[in-house]
C-alpha cells in the first residue's frame, strides 16, 4: 500500500502522533517541564499544531520566554478569546483557521508558527514584554507585533472578524477534520503494518494513540489489519468529503485532494 507523505495542511493529519510530539514541545517552550491540561494548550489529533489558550497564558502562570516567540498572545482579543459554550476543539479549529488567514504559519521547514523577529531574547527584553502583555508597561517591539497583526487582520476580515460566521465554519471543519483525518490514520497505520519491523511497531503504536485519542470517531470490531481496513473501507468518504470542502474553500489543492482518493482506493 501507498503512504501519504507527511502533510504540510494544518487541517488534517494521518498521524495523530505527530500532534501529540508537537503540543509537548510547544508546552515546554512556554511551561517547561511542567504538565498542563488540555484547557491551557489544547491539541486535535486531526490537526499538527496545538494552540495556546488565554486561560493558558494568564501572567499568574510561571511561564517561559517561548510565550513570546509564539503567535498567540499578539492576537487581537476577538480572535484569541473563547467564547461562552465554544467547544474546546471548535476553539482549536477557529484559532488554527485565524493563524492561516494572518500568514502566522509557515512550511519553510516543515508546517509551524511563523517566527517572530521581534521576540525578546535578553532578560530585559522579557521583562519589557511581560510588563506590557500585563498592561503595565509599553513596549514599542510589543506593540510593534501586534500592530503589525491587527493591520493584518483588517485586511483579511475587512468588515470585521465576525465571529458567528467563522464559529460555524471551524464547527464544520472541526468535525470533517477529525472525520477524514481517522480514515487517514488507519490508511497509513495498515501500510505501516506490511512493511514488518520497527515500522509495523509504529503503526501498533498509531492505532493506540488513535484509540484513545479519536473516540467515537475511530471505532473497528477490532485492532487487527482486517478490521481496520474494513472500517476505513466503509468509511473513506469521511476523507473524501473533509477534502472536497478544503478544495472548495481554497484550503487544499485538487492535487492532493486526488492523491487522497488514489491511495484511499488502492
């Protein structure tokens, strides 16, 4: 079987494992060593990036200088904020979508946060950063970024950012994602298994981590090759539809819209 090679969207992903690898290094990057809920740094197995939440970065945390080599605290607030009964991964997809249309993501090296020039690198530069997200403090590098974001914003949304409008469409999303992107998983963790070794290892280790992070939306009789495979047969529009939705809105190419099928009917 075909593998898809690593996606380079952060709308869907075949290896949940990946988002896993990437929201622990954006926690240390912000909080050490220390474990967080998901409330602060959530994470979508659908999705790479993870995404740093207000409660998340509110001074009274004992956080690291990479808070301020990330995006997200330069956000205006009726982006960044989360609205009363927004779902947790409603959240996730919005914020994800914002930091696409804001070009605050890049794949120079891979899919990630577009770097921050202006990051603060010596202790007094920190200091002046930390007293202005506290509001204590102006700081022209501070204000600088986010400045350069809100410019950017109205130049996305320019009637406004309206929420509702892009609620639903992360709504959406969200669930197409998690829908498209298990099938995807499960196509590559039965190739993985025929390649026998350390691979098929891997892909024993894939489907734990699908299991306990995709719920319902991952659900075969049982965790052996035929299984599997007959779910994600029976489940391959799941992936069709999530990319005929990101072709129609200009969020993935026709090309690997196609390829998707091609292995998917192999």
């Amino acid at each position: 079987m075909d593998i898809l090679t690593d996606n380079i969207s952060p709308y869907w992903l075949a290896d949940p494992l990946i988002a896993q690898a990437n929201r622990k290094t954006v926690t240390r990057m912000v909080y050490g060593n220390q474990q967080v809920p998901l409330s602060y740094i959530t994470g979508l197995p659908s999705c790479p990036l993870p995404v740093l939440t207000v409660e998340g970065a509110t001074p009274e945390h004992n956080m690291f200088n990479g808070l301020y080599a990330l995006p997200f605290i330069y956000l205006p607030e009726e982006i960044w904020l989360r609205r009363p009964g927004e779902l947790l991964a409603v959240y996730h997809m919005r914020i994800i979508i914002a930091l696409d249309m804001l070009n605050l993501l890049t794949v120079e090296d891979g899919l990630w946060f577009t770097p921050i020039p202006e990051a603060p690198n010596t202790p007094e530069q920190v200091n002046r950063f930390t007293r202005c997200y506290t509001r204590q403090h102006t700081s022209n590098e501070f204000n600088t970024i986010r400045n350069r974001i809100a410019e950017q914003m109205t130049q996305t949304w320019p009637e406004g950012y309206s929420f509702e409008q892009e609620w639903q469409f992360a709504d959406s999303l969200a669930d197409l994602s998690m829908r498209g992107s298990a099938v995807l998983m499960a196509q590559r963790a039965l190739a993985l298994s025929m390649e026998g070794g350390q691979t098929a290892e891997y892909a024993v280790s894939l489907l734990r981590e699908a299991q306990a992070c995709y719920g319902a939306y991952f659900n075969p009789t049982s965790m052996d090759p035929h299984s599997v495979r007959e779910w994600m047969t029976a489940h391959r529009d799941d992936a069709y539809n999530l990319f005929d939705q990101l072709v129609t809105v200009g969020l993935e190419r026709q090309e690997v819209a196609n390829t998707v099928r091609e292995v998917l009917d192999d």
